[in-house]
C-alpha cells in the first residue's frame, strides 16, 4: 500500500507507504497529527490531550536566529534513504529510541533535525555526552547553594563575614527559580505530542549510564526528590527551553507522548544488550555519489560555473573513503566545494589547498 510520489527539490525520490508520518522530503507538514496511538505497552499519558501544552515554535528569538538559521537550512536539505525513513517510522509508531551508528559526519545528529523540521516538533532538544555525564545531568539540575544564599539575604543574614541588615526580610525563594529540567527531563513533560530528543555520542558516555537511562525510558516519567519533599501541589521550574517553564505536580515528571529520543553513536563501544533490545537500530552508511550530489545541490544549489570541479571532487571524496579507507566527513565536502565556488579552484596552489586541507582525512595524523 502507498500514498504516491514524494517529491524533494521538485523531483521524485521515491514512494510513500501508508504508514509513514516521516518521510524524509524537507518539506514540513502536519502528518504528526496521523500518529496512531501508542501500543498499550507503551502508552504513557491518561490525562485530557486537549490540557497538553504544544511544543515551542522551531524558529528561534532574534538574538539567536542567526546562529540557528544554519541548523534548520541543514535539516531542510538532509537526504533521507528508505532505510532511514523506514526506521524512523518504526521508532515514532513503537515509542522506543532510535540509535544511530555510523563514522563522524555522515549525518547522524542531522537525522534528529530533519525530523523535528518535517514534523514541525519543535526545537530539538540536545545532550551532549561526555565520560562524565550521568543521569541526573540529563533529567535536571538544582542550584541548592543559590537559593541558600539567596534565603539567607532575603532573611537579613550573609553566609559570610559580617551582616546584611539594609536587605528586606521576606521568605525564602520559590524553589522553581533554581530548578532546571534538562534536556531529557524537558522532553519527558507531558507535551500534545512527541519532541525530538538527541542524545549525541553515547559511546562517550561512562559504563553506567546506558543500564541508568532504561527504567527511565521504559517507565516515562522521573521523580524531583526536591519537589516531592514539599507534598502535593504544583510547582514552576524551569525547562531546557530558553524562556520556557513548565508545572510540575508532585514533583513528578511523566510523559504523556514518549518523545523521539535519537541517540548517535560512532560505534567505538558495545552497549548492554538490555539497552539494545529497547532501542531500534539503525546503521547508517556513507552516502553514495547520486546522494552525494543532492546533498549538495539542496546546500549550495545547482549550475554553477563550477559543476566540473564538483564533478571532481565528489569522485575524489568518494574515492578515498572507499579505496584509502579515509574517514572524511560530508561537511569536509560542503565546505571544499564552497571555497573551490569562491575561487579556490581556480589556481594549482588552491586545488593543493582544497585536497591537502580540507580533504585531509579525520584517521589521518
């Protein structure tokens, strides 16, 4: 069964089967709303859909537009295969995480944009792991000497030397001004429908953390032990969103769409097999030349006075990942093409520029 043509750039690439929300064109569209609901063993949310606060707008404040317009335009142009689609498919309709492998820079972490742009999901929400990342990092964080200090003046009393008696008294600060959710705790809120959470390099992560994240990714929701201890009752925090907030109710967080968590790994790990059994998998492989070139064409547009030098490079970037065993990332491309459109190209030292600089392989000391 199937829906037609899909169309990118004003071309068919391919066709659309019915079950597909995602499907890879760019193009955004309200397709998210066709979402079955979740399998019973998955279903999370039991309150009123219509009460669900709706995800913050994609297109960022003024002040940030400039260095986040690149993010979106390099979603818009992602180039999705059927695999690809396939698998984010299956992720969106069984509510599990989505792990991505792959070498450094065939688009893993794009993936999760170009979704979110699709989808119209809103911004992605991003945690960047290190070896010292840990649970609590993603889900929340609260700044316990802050609100001291800030009680303390408040009360006329320093937590240093001396005194403070020009200070008003009042009562202690609402513990919401010093609690944040993270990323993962932000996209756990019980938002009208799934937000894109990208958990970037999770192979950087300590041993622990992939055995910590599955009661969370299987229960949905997390406990605040700062706000439970106060009772019942809603409180205000502040979420990973900038200038957003959000109520919590005794101090619980719980999902009512299990988000779309995208994990990305460049594969220099094995991971629990509890953990993979609750992730769908997806491997994704350099692209080959007719992507290549889309890819380009959707970044820098097409005939241009220099197609023979993109000709060449394509060729030569695909050559040296296949035959050299190089590990080149595609933004080395796009930005070798750009300097060889701005001239680069045009000289022997330039060419000699373009392969020994920006081709210069990722493996290569």
């Amino acid at each position: 069964m199937s829906n037609g043509p899909i169309e990118a750039n004003g071309e068919v690439v391919g066709v659309a089967e019915d079950w597909w929300i995602y499907r890879g064109t760019g193009v955004p569209h309200s397709r998210i709303s066709n979402l079955p609901e979740a399998p019973p063993w998955r279903s999370f949310g039991a309150d009123d859909p219509a009460g669900r606060p709706a995800p913050p707008p994609a297109e960022p404040s003024a002040d940030r537009r400039a260095r986040r317009l690149g993010r979106v335009r390099q979603a818009a142009a992602y180039q999705a295969d059927k695999k690809e689609i396939q698998l984010v498919n299956m992720a969106l309709h069984l509510r599990r995480p989505l792990l991505i492998t792959g070498k450094p820079g065939v688009g893993k972490s794009t993936l999760a944009y170009a979704v979110a742009h699709e989808l119209g999901l809103g911004p992605v929400l991003r945690w960047p792991i290190s070896s010292r990342s840990t649970l609590r990092d993603g889900l929340y964080a609260y700044d316990a000497i802050g609100r001291l200090h800030d009680a303390g003046i408040r009360a006329g009393v320093t937590p240093y030397n001396g005194s403070v008696s020009s200070v008003e008294r009042g009562e202690a600060p609402a513990i919401g001004h010093y609690l944040r959710l993270g990323p993962l705790g932000t996209a756990l809120l019980p938002w009208s429908c799934p937000r894109v959470l990208l958990i970037d390099e999770i192979d950087k992560c300590d041993i622990d953390l992939p055995n910590d994240l599955l009661n969370v990714f299987e229960e949905g929701e997390f406990d605040i032990p700062e706000l439970s201890r106060l009772g019942p009752g809603d409180q205000e925090v502040m979420t990973a969103d900038s200038e957003r907030t959000a109520i919590v109710s005794g101090g619980v967080v719980r999902c009512a769409e299990f988000p779309l968590v995208v994990l990305t790994s460049n594969a220099e790990r094995e991971f629990p097999p509890a953990f993979l059994r609750r992730c769908v998998r997806l491997d994704i492989q350099p692209p080959d030349e007719k992507r290549l070139a889309a890819m380009v064409a959707a970044h820098l547009g097409g005939g241009t006075e220099t197609e023979a030098a993109r000709t060449v490079l394509i060729s030569e970037f695909l050559r040296r990942q296949r035959e050299d065993g190089a590990e080149l990332a595609n933004d080395q491309l796009l930005n070798a093409l750009l300097m060889a459109e701005r001239g680069l190209w045009d000289s022997d030292l330039g060419r000699s520029a373009i392969r020994d600089v920006l081709l210069r392989p990722l493996n290569e000391g």
